[in-house]
C-alpha cells in the first residue's frame, strides 16, 4: 500500500507577516518527504524537500515563502491575493494534491442544489442551500458569500472554511448538520422562494463564482 497518498495540502496561509503552505499526514505511517516539492501555480517559484524530511502521522508542517525559517522558499513575492493554486508533487514528479483560492477556484465550485420547499414546519430548518467541489483540489471559501439576487438571504463564509475535493458542503436556513459542514443561516424564518429566485456564490473579493436559479 502506498501511504503517501496520506499526505495533503490543508492549508495556504496568506498573511503578510508569515505566509506559508501547510501540510498534514493524515495517515497512520511515518512519510518520507525527501524529493517531494511544492510549487506556486502562478509563478516560477518552487520548494524541494531534503534528506530525513520526516512527516508521522497526525504531524503538520510549514513551509514559508521567506528566508528566516527552518523550510522555506527564500522568495521575496507574496501569494497572489486575487487567487493562486499550491501543487506537491511526490519524487517522482507525480502530483498528490493541490490547493486553490480566489478566482484560481472560481470553475471548481457550483451551487449544485437549492432545497427551498421546506418540510420542517414553520421553522423552515430543513431548507439549504448545497455548493459542490467538483475538483480534485482541497478549496479555500474563507470570506466566501452565498446571497439571494431578490431576497436579502447572505451567509459568509467563516475565516478558514474549505471545501474537501469531489465533496458537498450545505449552509441550512435554520439547523446545524456536522455532516455537511456544520454552516447555518441561522435564520427563523424562509429565506428561499419556491420559484422565480436566484442564488449567487461570491469569492472574498464579491467576484461571482456560481448562480442558481430556480
């Protein structure tokens, strides 16, 4: 079996002060990163791991764009704030996972379902509104919105939130589902027509990523 299929790209931290790219061993084995290397999908910059790079299970590790760290890309430019995608490949030039943001995820994500004839009462807790990653990439939504084009029905999306590759998340009306994401209007009242209505995802900037219309 092949354990370094474990190894993934969890987060791109864009910060000013200590930009990084962190990865997880989400396996059960001990993975050997020598070889293996990360590259920024908008420029020429890239990071090779070394000898006795050593990754066990349930570990994070940092690599930082600057120079005053133990891994790092000694590179003066910082991420593109307008969005960018991470890539690691494996020491044999295999790629294993990548990581998007911003606009680099705009035609990865779709407004896949809108559930608004609600069957929950009067507390409408069972409508939703369900998003799609439909690619291979682990999806930054940090700061992201769902807003309805004729209602006032707007969610944002918490610092840190993400969408795991070829995976569903939902935001309900009123009614919190871990399973899904555990993302919540908390709103007391139907916030989604039965027809004649649309629903925009936005990234952090308000570009618009997907519309539904129903």
């Amino acid at each position: 079996m092949d354990h370094t299929q474990a190894i993934e790209i969890v987060n791109v931290d864009r910060d000013k002060v200590a930009q990084h790219i962190e990865l997880c061993n989400k396996g059960e084995h001990i993975c050997d990163l020598n070889g293996w290397r990360l590259e920024i999908a908008s420029s020429i910059q890239a990071f090779t791991f070394g000898p006795h790079t050593l990754l066990r299970p349930g570990e994070m590790l940092r690599v930082y764009l600057d120079r005053e760290y133990e891994f790092s890309f000694n590179a003066a430019n910082a991420f593109n704030r307008r969005g960018d995608r991470v890539l690691l490949f494996d020491r044999q030039g295999e790629l294993r996972c990548q990581f998007a943001y911003g606009r680099s995820a705009h035609n990865l994500v779709d407004i896949s379902y809108i559930h608004s004839d609600s069957l929950g009462g009067r507390d409408f807790s069972d409508e939703y509104v369900e998003l799609f990653n439909m690619s291979d990439c682990r999806v930054d939504i940090s700061g992201w919105q769902i807003r309805a084009v004729k209602g006032d029905a707007q969610f944002i999306f918490p610092e840190g939130a993400q969408l795991a590759p070829q995976a569903p998340a939902r935001v309900y009306s009123n009614y919190i589902d871990p399973q899904t994401g555990g993302y919540s209007f908390s709103s007391p009242r139907a916030l989604w027509r039965t027809s004649n209505e649309s629903c925009q995802l936005l990234d952090d900037a308000g570009r618009e990523v997907s519309r539904y219309s129903f």
